[in-house]
C-alpha cells in the first residue's frame, strides 16, 4: 500500500463493512422441455464508517491549511428478493421461439444514520489565520486535531472529541416486475429478439431522528415520505449472421430511474418537492459485430451506440423540481477476447464515449445551470479508456500475467470547471497450480505506485485510488 501523508486522523477515522449473503435454488424440467426456477436470496449488510474530508470551503488552503471536516454514516441494509422464470423452446411452424417469461419481488429495508462530532470549531473561524479567522485556538499545532498542514499533514495528530451516533432514518423500498423475452429464429441467419418488462415501484421514507454535534434527538412528528410509480420498458433487436462465425446486429432498449432507487442505500434523500415526478428514462440504440476468430479460440467485436437520457430531475427553485434535464452518449466500443494461442490468453478493450449535457431551453433553473451546462460533459465519464490483460502459461503449473488500464480525465462538476487528471496503471500476476484442487495466486496492482484519482466530485474532494498493493489467493476447487 502507498505511504502518503494524509489529512485524516488516525486514532479516529474508521469503516467497519459487512455482509452476509445465502441463496436458495429449486428448478424442475417439464417434460416438454420447459425449465422452470424459483431463486430466492436474502442478505444483511453494514457500511459503518467516520472519515476525515479535506475542507477548503474556508480559504484555509490560501494559508497553507487545510480543515478536517468529519464525515460519517452509519448504515444497515436487509434485502429479500425471490425470482420465478420459465425458459423453454417452442416452434410455430418454421419459426424457433426461445421463451423466458419471469416474475420477481424484492423488498430492502435500509436503516440510516450518522456520528455527531463535537468539535467546537466555528467555520467563520476556521483554521484560525486570516481575515475572520483570528480564533488561534484551532490553528495547527493545538491539541484538537481539526486543522493540519495542507502540504504536510500529520494524521497522528491529538484528537478528543465526543461521538454522538444513531440511527436517524429508515427507508424501505418495494419493486415487483414482471417480463417476457422471446428470441425468434426465422433461419440460421436471421434472428429478433423482442422483449417488455413492467415494474411497480415503491418508496416510505420514514425520518424519525436528528444527529448533532451535541445530541441524538427524537423528533417530536416524525415525517414520511412515501414515492410510488410504476413504468414499462422494453427492448428488440435484430441479427444477421452472413456466416457460422460472424455475426451483425442492431438493437434498441429503454431504461427507467424511478424516485428513490438509490435510497436504500443511502445515496437519495426523497423529497416532498421532487416524490411525485415521473421517472428519469433512456434509450438506447446501438449497431455492432462480433467475429469469432482462432478456431473460435477467441473473438472480436466493436459496436457503436447512443444512448439519451430524458426527464432528468433538476431544481427551478429552492423548494420545486420538475422533469427538464437531458443528456446523451455518443460511442464506441472495440474488444478482443480469448486464446491467441493455446498458452496464450488476452483480453483487450477501448472505448470513447462523447458525454453531452443538452438540457432543456424550456426549463428555467434557478441558478441558470441548464444554461451553463449545456454541451458540457457529463461527470465522471471519461472521453476515452482503455485496458490490456494477457496471461501466458509458461509450464503446465505456472502463469504470469500483465495489464494496463487507461483513462482521460473526469469532471466533477456540471460546468466542467473542476476535473482530475487521467492516468495509467500497471498490474502484475502470477498463478502457481499446486495440483488440481488448489492453486495460488499473486497480485500486484499498480506497480508504479502511480498517485492518481478515480473520480471528482463538485464539493472539494475526489477520491485517490490505491497506490501500490499486493493480494495473495487460495483457491480451493472440488
């Protein structure tokens, strides 16, 4: 692991992670040939974790000084999802149908909540130099550990400081879907592919608690917010294959992000302004090949597609929301998969991705952002990535392997005013077969030890990547 300095403090940043996952299978073949399965899975999960956010929304980085500003959650998650599907095969006339019709329900309760830290450091005051910031006592070098030097951090910095937790919020959510997919065969070479999916989707959000800096307060009337919808989508496409190890095809599908999809896991707060509205939807069209190459030992593709988001969420006021932003995705993909020789593997890709807010010249916001983002690109979508990797087996029991990955520079923002450099990484591995039943692997990741970052974010931070770090596996087979 790379040894940089860091601006957290190591006596008290922390994440605990857990989870706990069984599944239950019971399949039965008809005598027709229908396959019909039921899967069923239940899971527990924990995120728990107080980090420390460089904050240089004071000015402090002007003086060489940065603020620790805590950052925390505390989230529970139980999940239960049963899936039924019936696949089979029938003809009508000369027509090949291949049928998968399927059902299935999830329910996921999330419990919320956060750490209070008490740090008696006044923001007007901040790290205590400059205009406004005379109050020494939280400058560097004092015993609370709230501000450090922006160029060198000491994370082992004294810290005391009462932590106050609990849970301040559950979110339960609902999806049952229903679907149909039928893969139609006319002849060998030509083939559709139709299918429609319908979902009812349902959100509560009940709030029941505050955190602070000083206290964990009930609320005296809970709120509840409760989003409920439900959307069709759907999807078709069409292949030809000109011969037995090639083949084209064109493809058209829509998506839907209904309100509350990410609340379960903590990453949406549903509101009271935005409950209501339809669901943000896509679409997406694409044309592309693939060709298998080496005896079918490996294949080829590429494909070129679009794909436009419609109804995105924005804010026209402070308190209202409506359905007006857009956005859409120009690209293309190539790939190259499998066993150049028999020792040798690969698998190689790119892709380009053209990520352009349109927004909508109807829809007046109330920072002007559908105006200012307008032929911006999208965050955090690369224009251009890339990744190599290739093993070779150089005995019957040993295998090295290599690879690059490769990325432009993001944004973190909608106007494209803040963004992280692209970088490059290099990987190592190396497998040892002990004999049939066990083998042990060796990776290396990023052998340059490169700093870089894999995404930025709007509000004064993106997130570093791992620097140099080893995992060594066992794997059991039998």
């Amino acid at each position: 692991m790379s040894n940089k300095a860091s601006t957290g403090l190591h006596n008290r940043d922390f994440q605990k992670q857990e989870n706990q996952i069984g599944t239950f299978k019971l399949e039965h073949t008809f005598d027709n040939g229908f396959n019909l399965a039921n899967i069923v899975t239940y899971s527990r999960s924990k995120n728990d974790y107080l980090w420390t956010q460089p904050d240089d929304s004071q000015g402090d980085v002007t003086y060489g000084k940065v603020w620790r500003r805590a950052n925390s959650s505390i989230t529970d998650t139980e999940t239960f999802a049963d899936q039924l599907v019936l696949q089979g095969k029938l003809n009508t006339g000369s027509v090949t149908h291949r049928l998968s019709l399927g059902a299935d329900f999830s329910h996921q309760a999330t419990d919320k909540g956060s750490y209070g830290v008490t740090s008696g450091l006044p923001a007007a005051q901040s790290c205590g130099t400059g205009t406004n910031k005379t109050n020494s006592t939280y400058g560097i070098g004092t015993s609370n550990g709230y501000c450090t030097s922006l160029y060198n951090p000491n994370s082992y910095d004294a810290w005391s400081s009462q932590l106050i937790s609990g849970y301040t919020a559950k979110t339960t959510t609902k999806d049952t879907g229903l679907y149909i997919l039928d893969n139609i065969e006319f002849t060998p070479q030509w083939l559709l592919d139709l299918g429609v999916r319908w979902d009812n989707f349902n959100t509560k959000q009940n709030t029941y608690a505050s955190v602070s800096s000083t206290a964990y307060t009930l609320l005296t009337t809970p709120t509840t917010v409760v989003s409920k919808t439900d959307f069709f989508s759907y999807t078709a496409g069409l292949t030809y294959k000109p011969v037995e190890q090639g083949s084209i095809y064109a493809s058209f599908a829509t998506s839907a992000n209904p309100v509350g999809i990410s609340a379960g896991d903590g990453s949406e707060t549903i509101s009271t302004s935005y409950k209501d509205l339809e669901p943000e939807t896509a679409r997406t069209f694409e044309v592309g090949t693939k060709w298998d190459l080496f005896d079918r030992r490996a294949n080829v593709t590429a494909a070129v597609f679009r794909t436009e988001k419609q109804n995105t969420r924005i804010a026209v006021s402070p308190t209202q929301y409506t359905n007006g932003g857009a956005s859409r995705v120009n690209g293309f993909e190539l790939g190259l998969n499998g066993n150049i020789t028999a020792n040798w593997d690969i698998s190689l890709g790119y892709s380009y991705l053209d990520a352009i807010q349109s927004g909508n010249p109807g829809v007046s916001t109330r920072d002007g952002s559908a105006i200012q983002t307008r032929g911006k690109q999208l965050p955090n979508v690369p224009k251009n990535s890339a990744t190599l990797w290739s093993t070779y087996k150089i005995t019957p029991k040993l295998t090295l392997g290599g690879g690059v990955v490769a990325s432009d520079k993001v944004y973190g923002n909608t106007t494209n005013t803040l963004w992280v450099s692209g970088y490059t990484r290099y990987d190592l591995m190396a497998r040892y077969a002990v004999n049939k039943n066990i083998d042990v692997q060796l990776n290396v990741n990023n052998v340059s030890n490169t700093r870089y970052f894999t995404k930025a974010y709007a509000s004064h931070y993106a997130t570093e990547a791992e620097g140099r770090n080893g995992v060594l596996t066992v794997n059991f087979k039998y």
